[in-house]
C-alpha cells in the first residue's frame, strides 16, 4: 500500500478531466522539469490540467491506527498528476510519457 498526503504545488489548465495519469516519484524529482512537462502537455487540447503534488513532511502527519495495525505504509515523494478528456487520450499521454518520467526526473 502506498499512501501519502501531499500538497498542491503547482497547477496548469482551467478544467478537470475524466481519466488521469499519475506518475509517482519515491525521490524529489526536478520540479522545473515537471512544470516544463505540464506547460508542454496542456497544449493539447485532450489535456484537460496538470498537476505537481508534493509530500506533506512527516512531522506533520500522525500514522492513524489502521496504518498501524497494516504494519505502516509507503510513501512518495511526489507526484505528477494529468487530466485527460477521454481514456484513448490518457492512455497516449502514459505512453509518451513513459520513458521520459522513469528515472528522467530524479534528483
């Protein structure tokens, strides 16, 4: 189980979509890299918004008792979220997109 709060640290695109595309990220990656990804993907008119999620710290979360009894969870660094007008269209946006996120944006 991966589960993590996160804050909204950047947004691009005025609508909300019908399927997203997510690519998490266990190390910070380059933020400016991601916003240059988002800038060149809401171009496209399928692209409804982009979104980069950061981790809230640990200092400010408290495990609940579930997590406890799970054993705890895995965390994330960060996360690139995409919002797509239709599935055909998420799924062209994940397989673009792919190669380019694994590893590219690590630190």
């Amino acid at each position: 189980m991966i589960r993590t709060i996160c804050h909204q640290t950047f947004r691009l695109g005025h609508m909300r979509g019908a399927v997203a595309v997510t690519a998490r990220f266990a190390e910070g990656p380059k933020e400016a890299a991601l916003r240059s990804t988002l800038q060149e993907l809401v171009k496209n008119k399928a692209v409804a918004c982009g979104e980069i999620w950061s981790a809230a710290s640990q200092d400010e979360l408290v495990a609940s008792e579930e997590e406890r009894l799970r054993g705890g969870d895995r965390r994330i660094d960060a996360c690139l979220m995409i919002e797509t007008l239709r599935a055909h269209d998420a799924e062209q946006v994940a397989r673009r997109r792919q190669s380019q996120l694994i590893g590219y944006f690590a630190k």
